[in-house]
C-alpha cells in the first residue's frame, strides 16, 4: 500500500480510515460493533426497531448524518454505548463490566448491613437502659414499702 504501514491484525473497515487519515466514519463504528456482536441487519432491525432500509442505508455510509435517536437505538441493540462510539469512554470489556457491578452490589449490601447494624446497636441500649429503669423501679418501690407496688 504505496509507503503506508497498515498492521496485519487491523480490521479491514479500519484499513480504509489508516490510509484516509481520517476519524473513523460512524458507519464504520457501527459497522464494527454490529460485527462483534454477530448481527444481521435485520436482527438489529428487529431488536432497535430501526427500519432495515434505514440500517442499510446508514451501515453503507449513504447517510451522512443520521439522526441522534436512530443511532442511539442502534447502539443500545447492540449492547454498546454511545460514549464508546464518539470516543468519550474506552471500551470496557464485558468481565470488567460483571466486575464492577458486582463490586457495587456488594458495596450496597455492606452499607444495608452497616445500616441494619447500627439500628440493632441504638436497639440494644435502649433496651439496656429500660432494663435498668426498670431495676431501679423495683429496688425502689422495695426500699419504700408505703409507696409503690410492693407495700409491706
């Protein structure tokens, strides 16, 4: 390719943008992820409820500026994100994804926990301090048999 290092393990919609020089081309992104996800256009017509002409048109790049809502019900069908495609965000890879939502479920059990514990504390010291009342009642009421309860 006339002077133009092109890595061997580039994908073949990337080769285009390395020689152009250019920002990949949405349709090439979109081209790409609907590739790693194994889907025909119709089923990511079926899943975005994008028309199949509409799909067609914008994966082909006959469709310069396709609108912000058919896009993003593209990208959502396709379990991307819309930060990825613009290239806000890298791309996390689906282990990381369990990862973390695992790590955050945990996090909110550990706060439920800590919560439920503090609770069962201020329950136990209210308890100790009636049981005391209590105590303090009785050695009273005791103490003095004209008042109270016990009357001797």
């Amino acid at each position: 390719m006339a002077g133009i290092d092109v890595p061997s393990n580039l994908h073949p919609y990337l080769i285009k943008s390395v020689i152009i020089g250019d920002k990949m081309m949405l349709s090439t992104q979109l081209k790409l992820l609907k590739e790693k996800r194994k889907l025909t256009n119709q089923q990511l017509s079926d899943l975005s409820g994008v028309p199949v002409g509409t799909i067609n048109r914008i994966l082909s790049g006959q469709t310069d500026n396709p609108s912000f809502q058919t896009v993003c019900d593209m990208v959502m069908a396709m379990d991307g994100s819309l930060d990825e495609l613009v290239g806000i965000q890298q791309e996390i890879p689906q282990a990381e994804k369990k990862a973390r939502a695992s790590q955050e479920i945990l996090s909110l059990y550990e706060a439920m926990i800590e919560s439920k514990n503090k609770w069962l504390h201020r329950l136990f010291v209210c308890c100790c301090v009636l049981t005391l009342v209590l105590i303090f009642l009785v050695i009273f009421d005791l103490m003095n048999p004209s008042v109270g309860f016990f009357r001797g």
